[in-house]
C-alpha cells in the first residue's frame, strides 16, 4: 500500500528528533530524497504524492540507520564538497565544510605538482587538480582502503592520468619535490576523542582522527621530512584543531619553514596554518 511522503517525512522527523539527532528536518529530507531517487532539492515537490511500498521501507531503513547515529555521508555513500561529489566509506574520513578552506588557499597561487598527505577520500587533492587542469599530484595514505576510494573518486572526476596515489606513513615513500604540499591530518589528542560525537567517534577511522598523545604527531613527522620534498620557494598548507596554531606554527618554524601565518574559517577559529621554503 502506498503512504503519502509528507507523513513519511513528519515520522521520520520525530524518529530522529528522538534519537537525538541535532538536524531531523535536514537528515530526513535527504534521506527521502535518495529512497525516492530524486534530487535534494525536489523533495517539496515529492511531498503530496505517495512513495511505493519499496520506496517506504528503504525511506524507513535509512531513518533507522540515521537514528543509530550513522552519519548521512555514510548511509548514501556520497558527500559534497568543494562543488563536487566525492565518494565516502568508513575507510575514509568525512570530508568537511572547513576544509574547504584548506582548498581555497592552495588555488590562491599557482603550482604545477601537488601533494597531499593523509588523502583519504582524495577529496583535496582532487579538488586542487579538478580547478588546476595543468597540474598534477600524489595522494599519500596509509590506509589501503581509503586509496582505494580516491583512486574511485578520481576515476569519477576523470582525474586519474594526472592523480597518483601510493601507500606510505606520511613521508617515507614519497618520492620527488612538490611545489605545494597540503594535508589534512589526523590532529585530535586521546583526551578529546571521547567528547566526539557518536557519528564522529563510532564511524568514522580513528586512524584518520587522532594520532594519539596531544594530537601533534603527525605535524612533527611531516615537517621532520619536509625539506626533502618542498621545492625550493614551495608551500606547506596544514589543517589544524583551533587550539593548535601556535604549536603547529613552532613546529614548521623549526624546520626551517618561514612566512608561516594562520587562516580563519568563518567561524572565526584557527583553521589552516601556511608556511614556505
């Protein structure tokens, strides 16, 4: 029997207000939105008319899953970013919003060869090369599994013959000198790791999320073996927690590493930190 979507929807929206779920109305119109195989943004339309009996139950499945706190990325296998539709696991971290921020300074200034370290979905990488037609890249992770989702991805985008990627712990297969370096690694300490939430701390890889201690590791190993891959006159972009701005910045300072400055995100927190050779 067919049941009318605009009641499908208010269930849905209470099932998850009840799970705790801080954007019922959001969640459950994308969820809508993928069992009825439309887009986003055609869901008001949808609303007056019935969903089949498939279409319910995979529509009611999806709010179950989404009320266990699996994460919508997760659940429909996609998330946007940077204006392009990146394939997403729990191999892989989620790519968020902020890091756009990350993309938009390294496409402020010219390259030719770009490496990201800790690639995970590819979702950078592949940003920098999709709006760079004539540059080329390397994706760095040690995960076999999340190289496997970027090299989807960057077949997806049709990026592949100018996309490499290759397994190693941070630096120590990378071969060659890149003229901007960018990374978004894993950077909450053990202490914080329990005040994530649900969606954060049960699905996706801790791996990608803390590298444990005071979650400054991974900055150290990658300014430890960045002068053997920075070009001369190249850039360093990192990612950071919006406590870590003056650690991270010491850390590249003693490397060598100068011009060194902090980018904002729109929320006003400490965000990227820049540096050059």
């Amino acid at each position: 029997m067919a049941e009318r979507a605009s009641r499908l929807l208010a269930e849905a929206v209470r099932a998850l207000r009840a799970a705790g779920i801080d954007t019922p109305e959001r969640d459950a119109r994308r969820l809508l939105a993928h069992a009825a195989g439309v887009a986003p943004d055609r869901v008001t339309l949808l609303l007056s008319e019935d969903l089949v009996d498939d279409q319910a139950d995979a529509f009611r499945g999806l709010v179950a899953r989404r009320a266990a706190r699996e994460p919508v990325s997760q659940i429909l296998g996609r998330r946007e970013f940077f204006g392009l539709s990146f394939c997403v696991t729990r191999d892989t971290l989620d790519p968020r919003p902020e890091t756009e921020l990350l993309v938009e300074a390294a496409l402020a200034r010219p390259f030719q060869r770009v490496l990201d370290l800790g690639t995970g979905t590819g979702c950078i990488l592949l940003s920098c090369l999709f709006h760079r037609p004539a540059a080329q890249g390397v994706g760095v992770d040690v995960s076999p599994a999340a190289l496997q989702v970027a090299r989807k991805n960057a077949a997806a985008l049709g990026l592949s013959d100018r996309a490499e990627f290759v397994q190693s712990d941070w630096l120590t297969n990378v071969q060659g000198r890149f003229d901007l370096v960018v990374s978004n690694p894993p950077y909450i300490s053990l202490d914080e790791m329990a005040r994530l939430s649900p969606e954060v701390r049960e699905w996706e890889p801790h791996l990608a999320l803390t590298p444990g201690g005071d979650g400054l590791e991974a900055y150290r190993a990658i300014a430890a073996g960045i002068g053997r891959v920075l070009a001369p006159g190249g850039r360093v972009l990192l990612e950071i927690g919006p406590t870590q701005a003056a650690d991270v910045c010491r850390i590249l300072a003693d490397a060598d590493l100068h011009g060194i400055e902090v980018l904002r995100d729109l929320d006003g927190r400490d965000r990227v930190v820049c540096a050059q050779s």
